[in-house]
C-alpha cells in the first residue's frame, strides 16, 4: 500500500485561451501540487480546424503560467492537449489531470490510473501513414508502462494529439495528404489505428495495410485530435488499476452516431450513477469529465435520414458534428462543460465515436 | 359529427430545397389531396439567415409542383414556412399539413386541429415595431377561427412566418433595426409577442410598451422565423378541438435552455408514448413531428458555463443554438428529422424556447 | 455578306438569384428575340462552393421567366452557366449573349462569335478523368462549329460549366474524390485540361496522362466552374471570326497571379482602349464583360510573401481569391460587375487564370 | 541639428500569429536597438472580428520575445497594434517603427515623424459615446507632442487601436451597442471622431453631437481597429517634420470606396514614384508600408451595382471589404504584404478609407 498513487481531475472554466487563472488559483490555494500535473486537456474556442491558434495560444499561456514553479523540462512532461471547438453551448475549459501519492484514508481501488508518453516527432512523409500508426501504437504502451496499467482491457481511453501538415509542407510533396484539412484527417486517423492495435482492439497487420481514414477498423477507446503546435505525438492513457487509489472512475461507452446516447447512460449506470431522464444535480456533480469524439457520417445520413455536414462549404462538417453530439451529452448529463473532441477516424464506427466518463464514486463505494 | 374534420401530417425527405418528389408522389399515390394543403413546414439547407436562398428556392419548386393541380389563388391560400439551417445532422425535409373531412370511422376527437391566415403586407418601419405584434395577434386569432378553436389554451403551437428588412431598405432609413440580421430578430420577437397576446399569456398593454428583443415576456407557444421571399406574415396554428377526429394528438413544452429536455420528455408521456432512454422505435414512428426553437442566450452562459455562440464571428449563432438543441432533441427522438428553428425572442424564456410535439396515438386511444 | 452574323451582349444586374426583369425588360423591349440567345452566364451570390444553390435557383427561375416565349427544347439549347460567388463588391449580374442576322449596316468584321455545346451527361466515375477531358476537348470543338470558327487561335474564351460528386456518389465508391469539395477541382481541372486540347495548347497525350489538379498544363482560354445542377457539361466558345460583324470584339489575357493586371491592360489597349490609371467612365462603358478566373496559388506565397487562404478553414479559399482578383481587376475598370470565377486549374499557370474582355470598338473601328 | 531624430521602418513576414523571430533576428543583427521602438502594426491571420485570438496571441509573443531585452515598463510604451484579417492574398506581417538620434549624414527633413500615446481605460459605458471620442483626440493631440509635431496638417496617419465590449459586459447592461460586433463599429467610429476633432478635420461640437456610425463626418487620416486585448486606447501618429531626418517619408489619399486606387497613385507620385501600370520592382522596393482602411458601402451598391458584403451571413462584411480593397491596392504597388484593416466608420466617406504611404525617398531627395 505505500506506494499507491491517486488520481486528480480538476475542471476549470476557461474566459479565454489564455486563461489560467483557474489553475493558478488552485495551485495558490494548495489544492493543486504543479509538479504533479501528468496532463492538460482544454477545449479552447478556436474553429478546431487547422487556422486555429486558440490551441497555441492557450499552451502557451498554460507554459508561462506554469513556468513560476516548473522549469522548461518539468513544463515539457505535461502533456497538454487543447482540442478546439466550442460549438453550440460547449463551454471553453481545461481538465487538469495530476497523480499524487495516496493518502493513507484513501479509498482503496481499483481507480483511476494515468500515464503519458510524448512521443519522437514525425517526418512531414510519415502522417498518415504506417509509420505513425506504429509510433502511436509505441506511445500507448509507453504511456501505459507510465501508469503501471498491465493489461489493455482495463483502458478506458487514450488521447493522442497528433501533428498535421502545413500548406508549405504540402507544396514540398512527398506527403500523404493534397491539403492541411484532410491531413488533419489522415493524422487523426493513424493514431487511432495506432492506438486500437496497442490496446488488442485490432490486429496490427490489418493496421499497417490498411487505407487510413477508409478501412473499416476502430478502437473503441481512442481520441485523438490535430493541432499545428506540435511535432511529436502526446498520449495520455486513463485507465483503472488496483495500485491507484481514491474515488475516480473511469468507463467508456461507443456512440454509434452523434446522438447514440443509451450507451452513455448504460456507462453511468454502471459507475454508479441514478437517474431518470437528465442527470440530478448531486450526479451530475459527481461526473468529472465526459470525454467524447464525434463526427458525420460519410455514408450521408444519420438513422435513414440524409445530413448535410459533409456538404456544407461554410461551416466544416467536424464543427457541426460537434455541436450535434454536444447537445446530445449535455442533454444526458445536464451542462455542456464536455470534452467533445472532432474528427473520429477510426475512433468508434463511421459516424460515431467513444465517449469515456469519469466519476466520482465517493461515499457510494461502500454501498 | 357530420362536420367533423380530420388533420393529416406527413414528413417527407428533401434531396434538396427544390426537392418537392416526395409531395408529387403523394398526390399521385392519392394519399393526399392538395386541395386539402393548409400548411406545408419545410426544414431547407441553407444559412438560415439572411443570404439564405434555399428557402425562396423551396417555396418557388412547391409551387410549380403543386402549380399542376391548384391554380395561383388555391397556392396563395397554403401557408409555406420555410425556416433555413439544418446544422448538426438536422435533415432536410418538409412537414405537409392538411385536412380533410373525418371518414366515419375516424377515432374521436378531440383531435389535432389546423388552422392558418395570411396577413397583409408589413410596411419596412412596421416591422419590429408594435403595428408588427398587433397584426400577429389579428393573424393568430383568425387562424384559430380558421381551425375552429375558441379556447386559446387549446392552442399548442403558433407557427409565424415574417419578414426581414433588406440592406436596401434599411438604407432607406426610418427602419427599427440598422442591418439585416438585427432585423430577423426584431421581427421573430414583434410577432411572438403578438402570439402571447393572443393566446392570453403576455398583457397586450405590456406588449404594445415592450422593448422587442429585450422585455422579458414570452410566449410557450410562439415560433416564429423570418425569411426574405415574403411582406406579410404567414401564421399556422395547431391546436386540440373537439371539432376534429383521427389519431393524431399535440402537446407542447417549454425548454429553458438548448439541453433542457425533462420537459419534452414529460410531453411525450403526457400524450402516450412510453420509453426509459431514448425512444425505441416503435413509439419514435409515432411521433409525426418535432417543432422547437432553439437560441443563444444573451446571458453568455448555460448553466452556470460560459458559452461562445454570441462571440462567434464566423459561425452565427443562430446555427450554433440549432446544432445543439437538435443534437438535444435528437437524442430522446431518435432520429434529427425535427424542425428545429433559430431565434426564438420572446419564445419561451431567453436562451430556450418551445417545443411542440404531433403524436399518433393510434390504439393508444382505446387503451 | 448575306449570312453574317452579329453577337449582342447584354449586362444585367440582378436583385437576387431569381431575378430574371432585366432578361424579360430586354425581351419586352423588343431589344433582345429570346430565340437567339446563346448563352447566360451569371454571378450568382451563393458561396460558389458545393452547397450553392443560388445558382440552380437562377437557372430555374430564367428557364420559368423564358418560358413565357420559349419551349423546353429551346430553353434547353441555351447555356446557361451560373457561378455562385460575389465576394468583396462583386456585383451579382448576368451577361446574357446572343446572335442575331447582322443587319446590312453592321460593322464589318472580324468581330466576336459564339458557338455552344452541350454535351451527354457524365457518369461519376468519369468525372475528373479522362474520359471528362476526352469529352470536353469534343465539345469545345462542336461549340467552334457551331460558333463557325474554325482557327483554334481566334478563340479566346471556352467556358466549360461542369457537374460535381454529391456525397452520396461519392460514398458508393469509385470516384475520383473522396470528397465534394474536392471533386469540383477535379472537374474543372479536366474540363480545362480539355479545352487546352482543343486550342492547341496542350498535348493530347500529355493531357490524358496528367495527374489532374497538379500537373503544369495549362489553357490560356479555359474557364470551368462547377455546380450541383447539371449531369453534362455545358461548353460557350467566344472567338473572332470574319464571318461575324458588328461592333463587338474581344481578346484575352493571362494573369500569373489575382494581382498581375498588366496583362488585362496590355490587352484593353490592344481592344482599342485608351486610359492612364484607372479606366474613365466612357471607357469603362465600353467594355461589356470581364470574365476572369482566380485561384489560390498551391505554392502557399503570392509574390513571396505567405498568403493564408489555403489554411483557413472558414472560409474558401475560392471565395478569398475571388474577392481579391475582383479587387485588383475592379481597380481596372472602375465596378466590380465583373465575371470573376473561382477554381483556375489548368486554367492559366498555378495561383493565375485567364482573362478575357468583351469590348464595344463602335466608332474606334473607323480610326 | 543635434537634436533631429530618424524614423525607421521595417516590413518583416510572420510565419504564424507568434512568429516574432524577424523581430528577433534585426535585433541580434543590430538593425534595431529594441529600446527605440515607437510601434509594432501587424497584420495577423484571424478573422478580425470578435473572436480573433491571433492579436492577443501576437502580442504576447512579441512581449515575450522583447522580453529579452525590456522590462515591463519599457514593453508598455511600444505600441502593439494588431489588427486582425487577412482575406485574399494579405500576407501576415509586421511592421516595426522606431525612433534613433539622427546619425549626422541623414538626408535633412522634412522627414517622417512618429508620435504615441496609450490612454487610460475606457469604461464599458464610454465606448463608443463621447467621452471616447474626447479621449481620441487628447490621445492624438499627446501623441503629436511626442512625435514633435505641431501642425495638425502634417500628420497624414493617425492609428488608434480600441476596445470592443464583451458578451458579458453587455449583458451587465448600459452599453452603447446590443451585440459584440457592433461594438467594434461604434469604438472605431468614436476615436475616428477623436481623431477628426484633433486634426482640424471635424468641429468639436459637431463630433460631440453626432450619431456614432450614422453621422457623415470623416478624417482622411485616421485609422482605427479594434481588439479584445486592451482596455484603453492606443495612438500612434506619423506625420512629417522638419525636426526629423533620413530618407522615410508619408503621404496620403483617400480612397472613395474599395476599387478607387486613382488617389492612391497620384500620392505615391507625390512622394516621387515613377511608373506606368503597377509599381515595377525597383518602385515597389521603396514603399515601406501601405496602411489603408476597407469597409463596405452601407448603401448597398459600389459606383451604382449592388454588393452583397453586408446581407452575407456567412462571411462578415470586413473580411469582403478587406479582400477586396487589398486586391485594388496590390494591383499598384505589386505585392499584398499591405496593412489593410476593416471597419473605417468615420475614416473616410462611407464605403471608402484612408490610405497612407510610407515612402523610401532614397536619392530622390536630391533630384
Ligand atoms: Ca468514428
Ligand atoms: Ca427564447
Ligand atoms: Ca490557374
Ligand atoms: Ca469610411
């Protein structure tokens, strides 16, 4: 038992994409141990697609803001992923993730565990395609290994932030994808298959050979979101272990299409939670983060009937897809404050995406 | 019994907003008589906003089709509401309204009643100004008469269909809004306002003084949407009526905000269906339509959580409040063929609106 | 001198996407016999991308308004060619051309001719490939036919208007594209790739081996816009013939980029105009049609300074080269009634596109 | 003569809103000591509306990176002007502006002058009513009496960066404007008024009465923008002075709407350049910086054909504007690394701005 760790999750609004205010707070009112932060996760208020500095900006902000206490090395085993996006009413915030020795009362697990892994960075030629697929499929295990989680069915979710080309890399030739948008696409894509071959969700030869973005192979348990401010890959790995303490809990759940929510409800069910139609306010409190990805379908049409994401020049489809599944969530859990994350190649079928929730089971433990 | 009427409701898919098959067909089938039309309630794929001219294209392709049958007075007489955006995976199609005599074998009412009116043109300094909400509530009272419904609390939905201001004739001067945009909210919010009065929610003093877009006074029952292709208004109303026989039934909620569901889950069960998640098929087949509103709320927050839909300068929000609340909606229905429109000023509170729902209670009657 | 015939060309602006008075005021007028146009093309005010149905609705509201003198098979033989896109003070317009008998005082020529073409439908496994180059090649030359120009050298204009995928298409494989955006790049791209066949300016088997979007060939005369509204393609040739008579010439040039005007005014002084800066007003009105193509350059830098249109995910980069070519081009003239079309691929060099002027040489032609 | 100082200006491209290494690389170059800088303008690639996040970005980039070498004090005297936008081929870049002792060889004066001034706060119920406006023109009167200049006729270029109201100080209540957007239009509307009044352009008391927006009231010299990055108002003025040396000077036009570049051309005669068509290499070579204002006509129409910039809902009106102007004025001077800026309400006449040169009169000053 002495060398347990817990799991933290604090989520903060967010009045802009430089805003840490909330975080520094909590680190000033010592709630929060900054050395301990394993991972940031924001949903910033940029369009989410490749012209958005809201990610970088808000990175940057968290580096100053962090760099009081930590230096350059501490700063850089953070991994921060910003996804941007807040469409419809999802509200700009961050999900800090920290993991501290437990304290001796804590509740005993298994909990939530955590682990990261920054991966090396990756060649303009390599997004896309197989090599990526097997660096991420390296930074999963790497990040598990980090969390002291052995076995791949007790990972509930895995993040990757991965690079996207830009224009002037697409002009030099040699890459996977004609335009920055669609490698954002293929880059996603290539995690995920990555992350599902880690995880024994799919079989590594199948991954290698397959048409990224194309071939019908998903992880029910990847998330993975492209920004212009990075090279490398970040992962973060949440999971459930015996050898992590305290009362987070994490499960997942596939959406099958944007507005599949039985299968959330089934998850909170089963940490935990009671309820009828909405979440009650004392449960919807105890859900700490609602991690989803959504997307359009490319068949063109949602349960029969046609959708018009995919062919609307004005408003990118990932953006409408977002808005859509966000409403859905938050119409489960009772606000929008939720990581709903774009683009969900090979991440839970066409059209649809995982969703991990954690939970705080507090006191209900033992029930 | 010998008058008694009976209300039909068909939602038909649109391939696109000059996609009027689906209507030719029906007509052709001899399931429907477009002598009968009173309304017909399209969900078209554009902007929703000002430059959206998916709706005019709409009206234009119903009336040439229809234009083999009814001449230009019996097309005059049809209401045509087209309310512009299908964000998230809303879908494109259109809701066709009519009545006919009540076979004798028709289930006894009281029953869904229809009832429409045609107001005159609006001056462009009438528009957003009080001459604009006591016009509305001449148009509801004469649509109720049309449906035969005295009681105006019989009434569940009053479907408003207004016009903008030009870029033209703002610059001609003497208008109550200074661009476009403003103007569809100005004139959405003068003839909910007379839909309150009418149906004896909001004091006609009260209304006739208040300051459209701001005052808070609202209807439970108003939806209103402006488009460019008409001057005057355009007003459906759909009520319960003694006077009408079959199976289809309509009730209606308020929703406080986008993700404020319990209520029209409430609705459903008050008018039969019975679920625990999400509708299961069965009971989804029998709802013939979803009829809600859906806006940003000025405040800048939803529960408590900061929203960006009104700091968007790309994405109007008007499109960001009808992704979400449809992906809201979505998510209890099963499927995101609903009309869902944007704007809903003085409809329901500020940041919500309402909801109506067409039932087919079908069996459930006997029951 | 008994068949000579005379090219009228007639600029009309337009109030909305189904403004058609000005084409009928014409008629009406006795200016203009509705059974001797040849072609319309129109500026339409959509976005000018996939989901633009300004320019279907233009179309169909021309065909109901010519119906009034027209049957279907006439209509049918008219071009009409729509390009959605008013960006910057693009001026939504249409420039309706015809060809009557010359009467007996008519300016000798050479002067401008018109042919048009419009070919069978494509399948969508065609579009893109070979098989649309094949094809457009062909219908240039039964518009040169048709038109009585025989010397590939006198023509100066081929606007080819050109189907796109849907979504739908695309999802049932087999296409060149994988989304609908991107298909309408290919059209075009092949389409000119045709046209550059047609007038001698590109190699046939070059063309037919050439990777379409990317490889540098290219047609000095070709313009190509895409749209949901057709299944063929619809080809208008504008040339100089001496079989031909009347005031009306016309002549082109090739911008290398949206700002590289010293080719259009190199070839207005070649028409016969005269002008220092800006063209004065009774130059200006001489000149009768602009038709202009733009593009972002792929290469990512516009005179080696970084231009950003590539990677902006709000808006088009079709419609940010079409508002700043309409700028450097309007800047010429002295209005922005211009023709300007977004998507130059293999239309002029890469980043460049086409230009050709009609030009009203009445009196000059006596100097 | 011991006492003169000499203006420098430096063009450099950025890579991305926090690209400062140009700035960086002059320093370590000793181009630049960092100490004199008066002014950084830039041009970044955000929408330059309400949510454009690549000026704050921007600015925290370059304070970090000048960092190196000032303190906080020394940071806050540089004004950082960023304005937001770059549509059609606009190329992100900055303009660095500094003051050194004259070294004793400078070309003797009048040469350019460069004043500042940062005002204090401006209350949420001050912007855009008259207290701003006072406050403007007390800032512009402190600017040139930092620059040295005392005559209001020799100041050609008055740049006034304000603040725009949020979302939730308009929900506070006693604003000036209803919506984040028109609050942008109202703070450029009223400093441009300060600007008129301090300048001589326009009375006091007319200033102090008018309409904010509405009123026809303009300065030829002032440009203002707005940024949710700064509370109070920065001002910076050039003007020429005899006081000044070395080879820089200004001039300045105004443009009557977005295509009217003849005055343009005559001010770059005024300062000396020689050309025909557009600006050949060795001319453009000179110009420094372009620093022009773009906005669409609130009539509707450019020189008698109708616009569309301000019924889009899709794209903002100032994004069309800038394209398109930048279009015009890139035609002349041969590149788009120009610093045009949107929303010139009361800079200039209504549809059109102010344009300012500053010109590289090397070795034709003794001509
Ligand atoms: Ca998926
Ligand atoms: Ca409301
Ligand atoms: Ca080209
Ligand atoms: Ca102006």
């Amino acid at each position: 038992m002495l060398l347990r760790r817990e799991a933290q999750a604090f989520r903060l609004p967010m009045a802009g994409p430089d805003d840490a205010s909330g975080l520094v707070a909590l680190v000033e009112d010592g709630a929060l141990d900054p050395a301990l932060i394993v991972a940031i996760l924001g949903k910033t208020e940029g369009n989410g697609c490749v012209n958005d500095f809201s990610r970088g900006y808000a990175v940057s902000a968290l580096r100053a803001a962090l760099g009081r206490w930590l230096d350059a090395a501490a700063l850089d085993r953070i991994a921060m992923v910003m996804s941007g996006g807040t469409e419809g009413a999802l509200s700009p915030h961050m999900l800090v993730l920290a993991a501290r020795p437990a304290p001796p009362n804590a509740a005993p697990g298994p909990a939530l565990a955590l682990g990261r892994c920054v991966t090396r960075d990756l060649a303009p030629y390599e997004i896309g395609r197989p090599a990526q697929i097997a660096l991420a499929a390296e930074g999963v295990r790497a990040a598990m290994a980090d969390a002291g989680v052995d076995e791949p069915e007790t990972v509930h979710f895995a993040q990757v932030k991965v690079p996207l080309l830009s224009a002037a890399q697409i002009a030099a030739g040699g890459t996977a994808a004609a335009d920055t948008l669609k490698s954002m696409g293929l880059s996603r894509g290539a995690a995920a298959l990555g992350v599902g071959v880690a995880l024994g969700e799919i079989d590594e030869a199948d991954a290698m050979a397959a048409a990224v973005g194309a071939a019908p192979l998903w992880s029910a348990r990847a998330s993975c979101s492209a920004g212009v401010e990075l090279k490398g890959m970040e992962v973060v790995v949440l999971g459930m272990s015996p050898a992590w303490a305290g009362p987070l809990r994490i499960d997942h759940a596939v959406m099958a299409d944007g507005l599949d929510t039985d299968p959330v409800r089934a998850a909170l069910r089963r940490l935990g939670a009671r309820f009828d139609g909405q979440l009650p306010p004392h449960e919807a409190a105890r859900v700490r983060a609602v991690l989803a990805k959504a997307e359009a379908p490319r068949s063109g049409a949602v349960r029969g009937w046609r959708h018009t994401m995919l062919d609307d020049s004005d408003i990118s489809a990932t953006r409408h897809a977002r808005a859509f599944a966000a409403g859905a969530l938050a119409a489960q859990i009772g606000h929008a404050a939720l990581f709903v994350s774009g683009g969900a190649e090979h991440q839970g079928p066409d059209g649809g995406g995982p969703c991990a929730i954690l939970y705080d089971a507090s006191d209900k433990d033992s029930q």
